[in-house]
C-alpha cells in the first residue's frame, strides 16, 4: 500500500538533496522513507519512476515555505500542484477501484505497464517546464502509481507453467522459474530501449551472484543496475537482502523480481 | 534535450558532445563515461571509445569479477581497429573463463553462447584454424548443456545448433519470429525489439556459415541486412555488419 503524505506540516525537515544542472534539471536523489513515502514493496519499479515526481513534491514543498522564492517559483507551484493531485486521488482511492477507472478513463490491467513506459516523461517532468504541463504529468503519474496499488498489487510481468513434479521453494523449483523470468524481463528491458549486449545475465543453473544486471548508462535511465529474482516468501527476501549485503550493493540499485507457485513472475515482493 | 535523449533516439554525434558536457561536470559518474563510449562505437569512432570502454570494463570488474565486463565490446572495437589478434584473443579469453567458471554472466541466456559465436565469426574470417577448432568445440560443449536441461536456456541455442549442423536457417527463423521465411521474419521485428535483435544475431551468423561454405556473396548479403536492421539490432553484431560492409566498398 502506498501512503504519500502531502499535508505541508508534514514537510520535509531541512533542505533538499536535489541537485540542478546548469539547465535547471533536477536530479532527485530523494530516498523515499524521508519523504514519508511508503513504496509498496510490489512497486520497487514505479517508485523509481515516480521518484523525480516526487522529488519535486518535495522540493515544492520545501520551497514553498522559503519567503524569498516563494509562489514566484514555479518549483514550489507544481510542487503544491503534484500535492494536490496526491490528495485527489487519494480521495478518489476511498470510492474504490470504478471510481478510479472512471476518473482516469480507461484503467486496465495495463495500468501498472504504462507506469514502466512513463519512464522518459518522468524524466522530462524534472525539467522546470509550464505550470500545467506539469500538475498534469503528474496526475497522470499519480493516477496511475495508485491505482496499480490499489487495485493490481505487485505488477505482474508474466506467467509460465510449472512442472507438477516440482515443490515450490526448493532450487529445482528455482532453476526452472529463473529461465522464464529472464525471458520476459529481457523483453521487457529490450522494449525498454536496452539492447541485448547491455544485458549480462546469469539465472543458469548453479551460477551464482545477482541474476541480471545492465550497463551503467541504461540502469541511469532505468533507476536500477541489478535484478535478483527469488521466491515471493519471507525467505526469499530475506535471502536477497543477506546476499545484496553481502554483494556490497546499494539496495536501491537491485531490482527485486518473485515468482509464485503458480508460476506468477512479478515485480517485488507480496506475501 | 538530455544526452541519454540524443542517444536512445540514435542521434549519436549530439549524444556525444552532451555526454562530454555531462562528464565534464560530473567527472565520476560512469554512466556518462558507459554512454560515451557506446555513442563513439555507434558512430564508429573505435579509437575515442577504448579508453571509455576500459573505464567502464574496469569499473565492472571491480564491482563483479565474475562479470565479462565490457570485453567482448572491446574486442569488437580492436576488430573493427583491424587488430584482429587481440580481437580473438580477447573472445577467447572470454571463452575459456566461462569454461573454468572465472566468468559466470553473459550477454545471453544461453550460457556464454555470445562468446563463442563471436569467435566463431572471427576466426572463421581470418581462416585461424586453432581458434575456429577451439569455437566449435566451446559451441559443442554448451550444447550438451542445451539438450540435458532444455527449458533452461534461450535464444541464441538455435543459431550454435545451426553451426553445430543439427537445425537450418529456417528452424532459426522460426525459433526467433515464429516465421520461416524472412520476408516475414522481418515483419515482425517491427513489434518487438527483441525479435529485431535476435534476427540480427541469426541473419549475422548465417552470413558466417555461408563464408564458410565460400559464399562470399551470400555472406556479404546477410551482412548488408544486419545492418539495415538498424542500431536498435543487436550492437556487438550491427558494428561487426557494418565493419564488413565498409570493408565491401
């Protein structure tokens, strides 16, 4: 569940972390717990994503109380903008999922895609661009992040089929779940404009080490440089997080990816 | 617009002077130096992309010894230097780490089969006997692996079984795009990056088997459609097909 608190009292404390190139682009390096933004452990990706929106939530909020810039700052005026969106569908979460689908048009199952495929827009949303091309960026984004939470949970990036002879949870299980997940996350990071040769895999039986990772230039646009899959139990994150210490890796960085027992491939955690 | 725009929108010679911009006022972040090295091998530049590549490879390696790095780049851009000793002595290398496990990641799902197929390509080309034995044999090695846990690998397992002989041209097409002719097989590329890339891989090492055979025209044929399949194929190949068709004219 997502919960992003908006109210300005609940600013953040102190200044920022953003940095702004000379073109005025910001580069929110927000860890999201300081924002008082609980990702759902299901949306490492989507919060990724979303972050420069948020980030800029905050850097509005944060300015906004700054007398010398003021409203006159079209950061701290899209800021309170994005807040109110927040609020707005937040409000509109409360009348359930229809009311969503309603107020956004046409919801589908593919929401939380579309949230993955808004990558560059997010992007161009840290841009100090038009009042309005802004609030409505972030709508969509907002829309969009919450109602995955609402209403699809964990996204789920594809299925395979199981053999009947194999236990969910032992490596057997594990070896044959890795093969299909690397398939489809390939795809996926492909259609995401990785080439194949940026993509260094290594879910073969038995290796060991984080299961995918991608080159520097492309995990700068996608907000990741890892994947690990692992099993949707408490175990296996607590397996991943063990190994991601032990890697030496910012937890930011690895992108945690289940499979289920039914052979459900989804992007983080759910159990 | 930002340089990682210029470059995912293939506009490579302006992706190259933002990517400067960015590296000259964030100096450590190596995703500027990754991004400028792959924009220099985009536009063919292979002299200004080593010392990126190296950057980058080593900033890897650090980070995971049991990674390829950015080997395999750095020996494509040593043969398009035309310094094709060190080129197959890199893959080769690469070859022989995945086989005493040094290296456990790879460019592929299919075991390391990049690796091989590379120096396949390579040797083949430059007729060295030993290299192109030691390819075969790495080749045949994995597909043993291939057939004992079938469901565990992917694409590129048909285009080594084509190599090894065991399946045609056309079981790889159709394994790839689910067509079995190219007319069609390229249709489909236009849906899916994915497809694109690994039609460019199939096509790429079709053309190697038909030098083999002495099909120097046919060779040159399927080298001149990787590379009108565009940068968005697979790059390792794409470089390696436009490199043969600058060698053409």
């Amino acid at each position: 569940m997502i919960t992003v608190k908006t109210n300005s009292a609940e600013r953040l404390p102190g200044k920022s972390t953003n940095t702004y190139d000379v073109n005025g682009n910001i580069d929110a390096n927000y860890d999201a717990s300081k924002l008082g933004v609980n990702i759902a452990p299901g949306l490492p990706n989507a919060g990724t994503i979303v972050k420069p929106m948020r980030g800029l939530v905050a850097d509005g909020l944060n300015y906004a109380g700054d007398t010398f810039t003021g409203k006159a700052n079209p950061i701290a005026d899209s800021g309170r903008l994005a807040g109110n969106y927040i609020d707005g569908w937040k409000a509109t979460a409360a009348q359930g999922p229809e009311a969503f689908a309603k107020r956004l048009g046409n919801v589908s199952g593919s929401a939380a895609f579309e949230v993955g495929s808004m990558a560059l827009p997010a992007t161009k949303l840290s841009k100090l661009s038009t009042l309005s091309k802004m609030g409505g960026t972030a709508e969509r984004l907002v829309a969009r992040e919450v109602v995955v939470a609402e209403t699809t949970g964990p996204r789920l990036i594809g299925s395979y089929t199981p053999s009947a002879n194999l236990k969910f949870g032992t490596t057997l299980f594990g070896d044959e779940a890795h093969a299909p997940a690397s398939r489809m996350l390939t795809d996926e990071l492909t259609s995401r404009g990785v080439p194949l040769g940026s993509i260094i895999d290594r879910t073969g039986p038995g290796l060991r080490g984080v299961d995918m990772s991608i080159d520097p230039i492309y995990a700068k646009k996608l907000g990741f440089e890892h994947i690990e899959i692992k099993p949707n139990s408490e175990s296996g994150l607590s397996t991943m997080n063990r190994q991601i210490r032990k890697w030496d890796y910012d937890p930011r960085s690895v992108r945690p990816v289940t499979y289920d027992a039914n052979g459900n491939i989804r992007d983080g955690f759910n159990f | 617009m930002e340089a990682l725009d210029y470059f995912m929108e293939g506009r490579f010679s302006e992706a190259i002077d933002a990517f400067r911009c960015k590296l000259t006022n964030e100096p450590d972040d190596i995703a500027w130096v990754d991004g400028l090295a792959k924009s220099y091998c985009e536009v063919g530049d292979f002299v200004a992309a080593l010392p990126f590549l190296e950057h980058v490879h080593n900033y890897q390696k650090a980070k995971n010894p049991d990674s390829p790095g950015q080997q395999l780049q750095l020996s494509c851009a040593y043969w398009c230097l035309d310094d094709r000793a060190r080129a197959i002595a890199l893959t080769r290398e690469l070859c022989a780490s995945i086989l005493d496990r040094s290296i456990n990641m790879a460019p592929d799902q299919a075991g390391g089969a990049t690796f091989g197929l590379i120096l396949h390509y390579m040797s083949a080309t430059t007729g060295d006997v030993d290299n192109y034995e030691y390819a075969l044999d790495y080749l045949r090695k994995l597909n043993i692996k291939y057939d004992k846990r079938p469901t565990q690998f992917r694409y590129p397992v048909l285009t080594v079984k084509q190599v090894l002989g065991e399946v045609s041209f056309e079981d790889v097409l159709e394994g790839v795009t689910n067509e079995r002719t190219l007319a069609a097989a390229l249709r489909a590329t236009v849906t899916s990056r994915l497809v694109k890339s690994e039609l460019g891989i199939a096509l790429f090492h079709d053309g190697t088997l038909q030098r083999i055979t002495d099909n120097e025209i046919g060779c040159r044929k399927r080298m001149s459609q990787v590379f009108e399949l565009g940068y968005q194929t697979e790059s390792i190949r794409w470089y390696l097909a436009r490199n043969e068709i600058a060698k053409f004219k």
